[in-house]
C-alpha cells in the first residue's frame, strides 16, 4: 500500500466548511415546510377566503321560522281522514260486543231442559 499524502491545511478546513455549511441548509430545509405561510390568514367581513378555514368546533343553529314552515307543510300534507256517520254511535265497547249480539239472535232459543221422572 502507498503511503498518505498529506492533505495541506486550508483544503481541510475547506471541506469542514462546506460540510457544516450544506449540514445547516438541509437542517434549514427540513424543518420549514416548503412554501408554507405563517399560517394566519386576514380576512375581513365580506371577504372570499383564499383557502377552506376549519371550524374548531360545530355550531347548530335552529331557524325557527323554517321550522314552523316545515310544520305547516307536515300539517298540510297529511290527508284527510274520513268517518262513517254511524262512527260515533257506538262506544268501543259496543262494538266488541256487536259479534255477540249477532250470534245470540243466530242462536236457537233456549228450551227448557227434560226431566225424566
């Protein structure tokens, strides 16, 4: 194996140099995102955003004058019930027992039982 030439002092301390000096720009670089901004963007009443602002939390608000108008429009779409005349004639227990009364008028009358004496 040759020997070592020796490199002179000023062309180490160059390329010590240029080391740091391309170790602090990539340090630099990967840190700070890319084309980033500061991240605040002033807009004023009125004003288009330039991008989609987040809300940081939901926000529910009842209008109650839509409300009342899709009441209206429930109530209006709802069709008409229609009852006979005779509905309110008879109570619900008279018409549990109309069957009954049907077949007791089908039924032969009742005789008088046969004793055998």
């Amino acid at each position: 194996m040759a020997p070592r030439v020796p490199v002179p002092r000023s062309t180490r301390v160059l390329q010590y140099s240029l080391v740091g000096i391309v170790g602090l720009a990539s340090f630099v670089i990967l840190i700070s995102p890319l084309g980033a901004t500061s991240g605040v963007e002033t807009a004023g009443e009125g004003d288009v955003a330039q991008t989609t602002i987040q809300s940081p939390r939901d926000i529910e608000y009842v209008s109650e004058i839509r409300t009342e108008e899709a009441r209206k429009a429930a109530e209006s779409a709802v069709q008409p019930v229609y009852s006979s005349p005779r509905s309110n004639a008879c109570e619900p227990p008279c018409k549990i027992l109309h069957p009954f009364a049907i077949m007791s008028k089908r039924l032969p009358a009742k005789r008088k039982p046969v004793s055998w004496r």
